[in-house]
C-alpha cells in the first residue's frame, strides 16, 4: 500500500511496477445490486459483419454501472422492425434494445438503435450515427449512456475517459483509456516515475507529477495535441494537482517553504497563494463540487485524517473521526459523499462517507485499495488494488454491491482519475 507520504512524491513507488500494459482489458463483475433494470438485447441487424460488436459492449457498460441485468433476447431485429413483445416479457425484460449497422461505400458505418419499452410495447426513442470504423466503440458507449438516461434519468457515463498510470519495463506511462479501460492511449511515456493524473473540467487538459527532473514538478498535458507545460517547479517537491470547477486554478501541494502545504496557482501559471499553515504535512487537495471548499490530508494532529478549509484559505475542519489513518479524498460531484482509503489493521480498504449523516462504511474486501476517484454522475467509483497478485483497475457501486474488475491481460495499473463527462 502506498504510504501517506509517497502522495507527496517522497518514495518512488513507481519503481515497484514491472509488468507491461496491454491494450485488451477484460471486465470481470461481481455481486448482486438489490434492485436491477431488467433489460433484453437484441444482437443488431448486421453486427456479425462489423469489426465491434455493438451489443456486447452495451450490455458491458449496463451491467457494470450496478443498475442493470441484460439478457439476450434471442433475435436479430432492426430498429424499424416492431418486435414481438410476448417473448421478451417471459424472460422477464423491462425493456428492449434493437438495432442495426451497415458499412457506407465510403468504408464508414451506419449506426442505428431503438429502446423499447417491453412492458407497455412502447417506442421510447432512437437514435443514429454515422462513424469511421474507429469510432464504433464510442458509438456503443454513447447508446448505453441514452439508454441508461431514458431508463434511469440520470446521465451515463459510459463515453466518459479515464487516466491511470502503469510502469513498461524502464518506462512509466501515462494512459488514457474509455471508461471501460479499452482503447488505451498513451499520453506521456518517460524513463522517471509519472504520478497523481488529474484531469481538467473540460476534459482536454491533464494535470500530473513527473520526476523527470530528478524532483516531483507538475505539469499541465493537452490531450489532443500532446503539448504541455509546467505549471509549478518550486525549490523543493511540487505535487498532488487538484482543478477547481471552474479550471481556471489548481490546488497544489509545494514544500518551497519548508513542509508541505497547500497552495492555489492559477491554471497558466504564476506566483501560488498559500492555503494552509501548519506544523504538519498537508497534501492531497481535492475541490467540493461548488468550488468553495478544499478537502484535504493532514498529519497535523498525530497521524493522517482528512479535513476541510475554505478554497479561498480559512478555518480548518477536521472532516474523518473513524479509524486512526485516512488519506487520498474524493469527492461525488453532487457533494454528498466522500470516498477515502482507511487504514484497517494492516489492510487499507475504500471507504465512504455519507457527508450528511456523517455515516462510513466499509466497500471492499481487498487489502491494499488506492486513490479513489468518482465517476462524472456519482454513481460510481473507481479505485486501485491488488487483485490476484496484479495491480488491477476496480469500480464499485456506493453500496459496494456490484463490482467490476478492468483488468489488462499482462499490467498493473494504478493511480486512476476519472474524467469529466464529454461534449457529444
């Protein structure tokens, strides 16, 4: 388990990665949710002819959100055709999924879907696309997340992107990945250790610590180009990179002082404010969602906790009273909870923590969970962990329910940030 002062990038926990990334992933779920849409898939009129299978992905995507049982209807329907509706509601199937694709003369790919409702034998809308082969896996996302809203009424966040971290023989590398950990593109490649991904609001910039300098230095990475720049290179370590709402600041971790504490840098660049004094280290900053307060790590009362400041600087709160060690804060994007790894014993678990009720409960059952980060609509979470002797990517329901496991054939991967939810 990564300890809580390699967040300030004083032990070069990179090093200890050595197995290789691999652009196929397997998602392995896990657990029972106690109330689950029971959908039918029908395999899409000319899917057997396209590189993607459409209806995999979907029913993937569904099922690992937690809320969601697929079931294969057992037929090839379009989205024009009205289906019999007998069998589907003997499977049980609330709803119905169907579809078609085709290739163009110009090599792109027609895409198109219908949502049923199988109950009532209603038509609840559709939609299609016109994509180059490459963008077949975006389209499968982009039609889980409108069939996750129209049955759930909350925003899908299947087309949305993750960053994490994995370690390539003498190379450390940044990647960016969908959210179901296909389509791995590496960002950043370096001979010296990558930490703590950040992504910005709008979902085009990265944030994160190199050591490329032989010194932890953040930088801010522009995806689409892969230009970047450094945004704070103080004497001494410059960590932990945290985004406003807004993106027009960062909250950063700086020992130019002498101890570690929390300052606010504007996101060009420039001359930071402090945030915090202190006697202790204080690191790991994280926004609420309305921007008006940072939650963060201390030691300042005898061992790691988590409190609470203005963003502006202010009085601080001590936030965690449960258990004697509790460090890498995340925040849901509606406010309410606060996902954080707890020291138990000797095992570090995933916590969280009703911010209302003030109430934590336990979501894992693995050993060594690290640096939890929600999903864009609150619903889940996505953490990293040792699961069969490897490094793997996990997501978990609030209840801790249902899990997913997104692990690569031969990698360890660690340190993930889930990004924002994307323009269409």
């Amino acid at each position: 388990m990564t300890s809580f002062f390699s967040s300030l990038g004083m032990v070069l926990l990179a090093f200890a990665w050595a197995m290789p990334a691999q652009a196929d992933f397997r998602v392995e779920i896990s657990g029972v949710g106690v109330t689950q849409i029971p959908i039918a898939m029908a395999n899409f009129r000319g899917e057997d002819n396209a590189p993607q299978k459409i209806t995999q992905i979907v029913a993937a995507d569904l099922e690992r959100s937690g809320q969601f049982r697929s079931t294969p209807a057992g037929m090839v329907i379009d989205e024009v055709s009205r289906p019999d509706f007998g069998p589907i509601r003997q499977k049980p199937a609330d709803a119905l999924l169907t579809g078609s694709i085709s290739r163009m003369a110009d090599g792109r790919f027609d895409v198109r879907f219908r949502l049923w409702d199988a109950v009532k034998g209603e038509d609840m809308g559709g939609q299609s696309y016109v994509v180059v082969p490459a963008d077949l896996r975006l389209v499968s996302h982009r039609i889980a997340d409108q069939v996750y809203e129209k049955l759930t009424g909350d925003k899908g966040i299947f087309s949305t992107r993750i960053a994490y971290i994995t370690k390539q023989g003498p190379k450390h590398l940044l990647w960016v990945a969908d959210a179901d950990g296909e389509n791995p593109q590496a960002a950043l490649t370096s001979q010296e250790p990558i930490i703590s991904p950040s992504w910005s609001p709008s979902g085009n910039e990265l944030a994160y610590v190199s050591f490329e300098s032989r010194k932890p230095v953040v930088y801010i990475h522009d995806i689409a180009s892969g230009k970047r720049r450094v945004l704070a290179n103080f004497k001494g370590s410059n960590s932990a990179p945290a985004w406003s709402p807004d993106g027009k600041s960062l909250a950063i971790t700086l020992s130019r002082d002498g101890g570690s504490q929390l300052f606010l840098i504007n996101s060009k660049g420039g001359d930071p404010k402090r945030l915090t004094q202190s006697n202790g280290i204080d690191t790991e900053p994280v926004f609420s969602s309305d921007g008006s307060a940072i939650y963060f790590v201390s030691d300042r009362g005898g061992s790691p906790q988590i409190y609470r400041t203005p963003a502006m600087g202010g009085p601080v709160q001590r936030v965690t009273f449960t258990g004697s060690y509790n460090i890498s804060p995340s925040l849901s994007p509606d406010g309410r909870w606060l996902a954080f790894i707890s020291r138990v014993g000797a095992a570090y678990k995933l916590h969280v923590m009703d911010l209302i009720s003030d109430k934590v409960v336990a979501l894992t059952d693995t050993n060594a969970d690290e640096r939890p980060t929600f999903a864009p609509n609150g619903k889940l979470i996505m953490y990293s962990t040792q699961s069969q002797g490897r490094e793997a990517l996990m997501t978990t329901t609030l209840d801790g329910k249902i899990r997913a496991r997104l692990a690569g054939q031969n990698s360890n991967m660690r340190e993930p940030h889930w990004g924002p939810f994307l323009n269409p």
